[in-house]
C-alpha cells in the first residue's frame, strides 16, 4: 500500500472504532433503561458485545475470501455494505429494546431466573447482529490490504491499533460530551451518519482500488498450504489468546465494583475506567508496532512476567489505608491494561502472518474469553469470593504460565529470578497485607456482607448508628426523614388510604412506617441481598415480615410499574445517592412519572424524596415532575435538610395539625416519633406544626428555562461534565448545602 492509502485506511477503522464504543456506551444505558440497573445486563451486554464480534471475527475471513473470489470485486466494496448495515443498527437497536422491554413484563420479578434468561435473549437477539457486523470489519479490511499488498504479515496489529484509538475516543467523547449534548438517540444518530461516510468513502476507494485478480487469495481448498503457516505453538497461542481475552474482561466486571467507593457511581466513572483501558491497550499496541519495525519484539515470556506482576497491582495500589484516589486506581490498571496491548496484536500477528483467515480465527478465541469472562464474574467470582479474592484468582494463571513457559530456565537467568521474586512479593503483599475498601469501610462494630450477582452489601454499626453500604457507597441511615417520606404523603390523603408503593426499599425504614398504618404495602428493591439485610437494622424484623399486608418484590422499580395492574394511594420513592448516580435518571425522568401517574388512584400522591445538591438538578427534577403532574407541592424534611416532593393529579391540600393528627392511626404516631420520644414526653403536636410550617414555595425552584428538566433521553442530572465546567469558569455552580432557601 501507498502511505496515503495507509492514512486512509487507517482513518477509516479509527471512526469505524470510535462508532462501536458509541454504540456501546449508548446501547449500554439504554438495556439498563428496559431490563433494570443491574450487574447482569452490564455483563450480558459487554458478552453479548464480544460474542458478536467473535462470530463475525471467525467467520469473516472465510466469507470475504468467497465473496471476492465468487464476484470479483475488491474486498473493501463489502467492507463498505458492512459499514451501511452497521449503521442501520442505530435505528434498530432501540426499537428492538423497547419491544422486548414490553414482551418480558408478564417475566416475574427481576431476580427470577426466567426474567435473567428471557431478558439475556432479548438482548443479544437486538443487539448480537450488529455486533457481528462489527466482527466482520477486521478481515474484511485485513483482506483489502492483503489483495493490495501480498507481502503484509501484520495488518492485524496496524487495524487493531487504528481500532483501539478510536474506540478510545469514542468512549470518552460519547460520556463527557455527545449525550450531555445532544442525547441518547442524537448520539446513536452522529455514530450512523459517520457509518453511511465509511461507506460511501470505502465505495470511492472500491472504484480506483479494484480487485486484483492476479494476487494470490485464501480461497483454496489446498489445507497444506494453510497448515505450514501455522506456528507450531499454535495450541498456546490459542490457550493464551483465550485465557487474556477471559481474565481483562473479568477483572473490568470486578474493578467496577472494587473501585466504586472512590469512583463513585456516576457515568464517569465506568467510562475514566474504560477510557484509561481502552488507552493502555493503545499504548500497548503501538510500542509493539514500533518494535515491529526496529524488529525488536519482545518474547512472549517475558511479556507473561510482566502480566504476573501487573495483574496484582489494582489490589496492591489500593489500599485505603495509605490513600483513597479514583486516580490511584486508574493507574493501577494501566500497566497490566498495556501490555495486554502489547501481547494480544503480537499474538495474533505471529499466528496469522496477515492473512484474514487464520487471524480472524485468532481473534475469535481471543473474544471467546472475552465473553465468557464477564459472566464468571458477575455469577460466580463476586457473589462467591468478592472483589480481592476474585482479582487474587485472576491473576494467578499468568504467574502459573509465566513458571511453565521458563521451567527450565528460570532458576538459570537472573531476569527470569527478578520477574518471579517481584511476581510473588506483590501476590503476598496483595493476598495477605491489603484491604480492599469495602473491607476499609466497614467499621469494627458487629456488621454483616451480604453478596450475590447485583452488588456488595454491607450491614454495619449498633442502635441508631447502623447504616447500609452498597458497594462502598452509604445508602441510608436510621433517620425520622426516612419515616416521614411515609407518613407525610398518607397524613395528607382525605380518605382513609387502603394501600402503598415503596420504591427502593434501603434499611426498610418506609415500608417498617407505611405497615404502622395497617394497610396493604407493596416494597420494590433492585438488589436481592438489600432485602435480606432488612433483618439486620429492626428488632421487629421478622414479625414486619410476617405482615400479610406487606410484600417486598426484587425488581426495578420502574420495570414494577409498567408491569402490575394494581393502583396505590401513595408511591414514595428515595432513589440511591448520590443525585448523579449512573442511571438514577430513570427514577427521576419525565416518561418515569408518567408510569408512576398511571399506577396512583384518582387521589394518590407521589412522595419524591431530593437530598442536597446541584441546585440545577433540583430544578430539573422540580421541572420533570410540574411537566408530569398537574399539582405539586414542596417540604423541608423534619431534620431541616433535604427535600419531600409531593406530586398528584388532584389537588393537594395542607391539613391542620388537628386534622392531621384525626388522620394518623395511634401505630403509626407511635412509629412517627420512635426514635424522638425516648422518655415519653415528646410533643407530637409541635413536631407535627413543625413539618407543616416547612414548606417552601415551588416557584423557588422551577425555572423558566424549559430545557432543564431530566427526560430518558437526555439525562440531565447524570451527564453534567460540561454544564459544571462552564458553570464553575462563569462563577454560577450552586450547590443547594442544605435548605435551597438559604441559597436562593
């Protein structure tokens, strides 16, 4: 090939790379949308992702090989049709989301092993084809530059490299900006325009680049030919392919959750994560390149010496108790990340000397794993061993074929010796030395870990200090406001309520409060092991539990609403902090309330819980629920922070005190003051005068701009990167501390 064609070539995988991690991260967000915020869809889709790629990887080499030979047409003429279709997937994959969203509401409860395998279908019924195509892209492109240039034995690793930066790209642009910008659809739009740009830019090239009949082609049948290009360690080739591709995509599974208590549990967060690895793997990839050209590779050993000891650093970096940085844990990753870089291309290439075929059966072995791998770790490395262990168990199989590819020497070369001792110093140092951070935040008093395929669970402290931990992150306390988003709503209803929904159930706190009123109660909660807990926090645990009026269902809330046919008085939802949590806009967006509207009586309320933050949010989410519901009013919480939203279709009148009280069956004052009225003097009455006196007036909070609110499709509360950094350079980023009054 000519230089520039080389420059085109290369530009042309770079935005056929940048469009997959696009779909990715939006086809990501949207499965979470239609089948639930849990870990399972994350590794479903990541597996479906690399299955898809896999296939179309094994198979497009033997297909483009007949497709040119058949129709004499240059291989990037069937590039360019696979670009297209690629690109048709824009417009499928959500159609195909919202329709098997509908088809699996008559599914059962979100932990259901019928849901977990019909929702597994669904997905990669809408998404695996796409994928495929994906998969396809390599020896298709790999076949052009072969039908160009017959002498090329390393396409692989210039395609994979063109690939990586643009997938890099992809993901971090697509995160920080497009959808802050433009939306989830608008977003999936940009990726199939620049689709329909390769193809048509692959169709010109077909016409002054065309098949070159004389060159040699892999359309044989002679299978000696194939075979003496087969490396004789092709076997371990194939092992090792596998066992990278399995052991990255596991431990990302497991980073995830390992470094959520510094990372948090934004959008950012997956995506820093993803782009570092995604960086690393470029880097990787291309000093192989450059050392390709000086023709100084290094060996395959050494490079396994290198996993051997990489592979233990996430766990050796982070220990909470020297420090506690998101940036620390990115660089952990990094090196283990690069030279999985390095190796993967280097493997490939040897195996494959350039050609489609036999490199497309290597990258598919290597995605096998990949596929495998995040399933491992969602089912049976976290909920059995956690996260240190987990990442312990992952890396010992590079130490192990480290030992075995130089048994022989190893006890000869003093380099060898070096890269053994640092291996099993930072295996020591990790296994028997380190904490991880959930284990950091888990205080010395009595406390339970509760693990299964959505999250890590913690239980922790005594009396009113007990609190609830989900992967790190504090979730809720014993706190009156937790009672009170309960009590308020069902105190303001005229007739005697018959019935209530709690979304998020956290310690169980709500549900204890809303069965204090002898009706039916409905709890819906995301992470099985969270139901379990609710033991933990209450002595009256079990015979809450034994209540035939109240029912806790593990499903997605919203999932829940779209599904049953049955009305409540009340609903009253506390979503999971922080306000900027990855895919807590579901429970705050515009298409949520209206599902809510449809399952309240004619006279129900909702109970919206905002805790501090961005004043802007708590606009938008003031915004989203005046645009849903036709009456809303708004109540500093009785602890004189945070906020109760309380939305409804009919008006919403404030009692008196008299007249709340009349309301209130004598369980449920009790319950109301619990935790207030230790020596039986307390003035129900004044707490009572107190919350009704604490309303604040909407207007303070709905502004006129009309375009911040939070809609499914644009997500206003969990994409805010660049609203922040303009707010923040303007001077104008409020932070609503405590009472939005004070700011405002």
């Amino acid at each position: 090939m000519t230089p520039h064609m080389k420059k085109i070539v290369f530009a042309l995988f770079f935005l056929s790379g940048f469009c997959g991690l696009l779909y990715q991260v939006v086809w990501m967000r949207m499965a979470f949308a239609s089948f639930g915020v849990i870990t399972p869809v994350l590794s479903v889709m990541i597996s479906v992702f690399m299955l898809g790629l896999g296939l179309g990887s094994f198979f497009g080499g033997r297909l483009i090989a007949v497709l040119t030979h058949r129709f004499k047409k240059s291989p990037i003429l069937f590039y360019a049709v696979i670009e297209l279709l690629i690109g048709v997937g824009a417009f499928a994959v959500p159609k195909l989301f919202s329709m098997g969203e509908t088809w699996l509401l008559g599914a059962g409860e979100m932990d259901s092993l019928q849901y977990l395998i019909l929702s597994d279908v669904i997905i990669g019924v809408s998404v695996l084809p796409w994928c495929i195509l994906m998969g396809f892209t390599y020896p298709f492109m790999m076949a052009f530059i072969k039908n160009l240039d017959q002498s090329n034995t390393s396409s692989f690793s210039y395609l994979y490299l063109a690939n990586v930066i643009g997938a890099m790209c992809g993901t971090s642009l697509t995160a920080w900006v497009l959808i802050e910008l433009t939306g989830f659809y608008n977003s999936l739009m940009i990726a199939g325009f620049l689709n329909f740009s390769i193809f048509i830019a692959s169709l010109f090239i077909s016409v002054l680049r065309p098949y070159q009949a004389t060159a040699h082609h892999e359309t044989t049948n002679n299978e000696s030919i194939l075979k003496q290009h087969v490396p004789k360690n092709s076997s371990f080739i194939y092992v090792l392919l596998f066992l990278t591709g399995f052991i990255a995509m596991a431990m990302e599974v497991v980073w995830v959750r390992a470094f959520t208590p510094v990372m948090l549990t934004t959008i950012y967060a997956f995506a820093s994560l993803l782009t570092v690895y995604l960086f690393a793997t470029w880097a990787g990839a291309f000093f192989y390149r450059r050392h390709l050209e000086r023709n100084k590779v290094l060996s395959t050993g050494v490079l396994l010496g290198c996993l051997s000891i990489s592979a233990f650093l996430p766990i050796a970096m982070n220990d909470p108790r020297l420090i506690m940085s998101a940036t620390v844990a990115l660089i952990s990753i990094f090196p283990f990340c690069a030279v999985l870089g390095y190796l993967t291309p280097k493997l490939i290439d040897e195996y494959s000397s350039g050609r489609p075929t036999e490199a497309g059966k290597a990258y598919a072995v290597n995605i096998l794993g990949c596929v495998i791998g995040p399933l491992f770790a969602s089912y049976i490395f976290l909920p059995q061993w956690g996260e240190k262990a987990s990442l312990l168990i992952l890396g010992l199989p590079f130490l192990a074929l480290f030992v075995i590819y130089y048994h022989v020497n190893i006890v000869k070369e003093i380099r060898l010796i070096a890269i053994s001792v640092i291996a099993l110093c930072i295996f020591f140092i990790s296994a028997f030395i380190n904490i991880g951070y959930v284990d950091f935040y888990i205080p010395k008093q009595e406390s339970v870990i509760r693990r299964d395929h959505t999250a890590t669970v913690v239980s922790a402290g005594e009396g009113l200090d007990k609190m609830l931990l989900v992967n790190g992150i504090g979730i809720t306390s014993l706190t009156p406001i937790t009672k009170m988003m309960a009590h308020l709503p069902l105190a303001f209803l005229k007739d005697k309520p018959g019935s209530a929904l709690v979304i998020c159930l956290g310690m169980g706190t709500t549900y204890r409060s809303a069965l204090s009123w002898d009706i039916r109660v409905i709890a819906v909660e995301l992470v099985p092991s969270v139901k379990d807990a609710f033991g933990y926090y209450f002595a009256d645990a079990e015979t809450i539990m034994k209540n035939p009026k109240g029912k806790i269902i593990v499903d997605d809330g919203r999932r829940f609403l779209n599904r049953t046919k049955e009305t409540f008085d009340i609903i009253t939802i506390d979503p999971p902090p922080p306000l900027e949590a990855a895919g807590s806009s579901l429970l705050y967006s515009e298409e949520f309330y209206r599902s809510v509207k449809t399952r309240l009586k004619p006279n129900g309320i909702l109970q919206q819980w905002f805790p501090c933050g961005e004043f802007k949010i708590l606009q938008a989410i003031a915004r989203s629920l005046t645009n849903s519901f036709e009456h809303v009013r708004v109540f500093r919480s009785v602890e004189g922070w945070g906020l109760h939203f309380l939305a409804s279709a009919s008006p919403i009148d404030v009692p008196s005190v008299q007249t709340m009280l009349s309301r209130i069956p004598p369980a449920a004052q009790k319950d109301m003051i619990e935790w207030y009225d230790v020596d039986g003097k307390f003035n129900l009455e004044g707490f009572i005068q107190f919350a009704l006196s604490s309303e604040i007036p909407l207007d303070a909070m709905v502004k006129k701009d009309t375009t911040i609110t939070i809609t499914d499709d644009r997500p206003f509360n969990e994409y805010f990167f660049l609203r922040r950094k303009i707010d923040t350079l303007r001077g104008e980023y409020v932070d609503v501390s405590c009472d939005p009054l004070i700011n405002h």
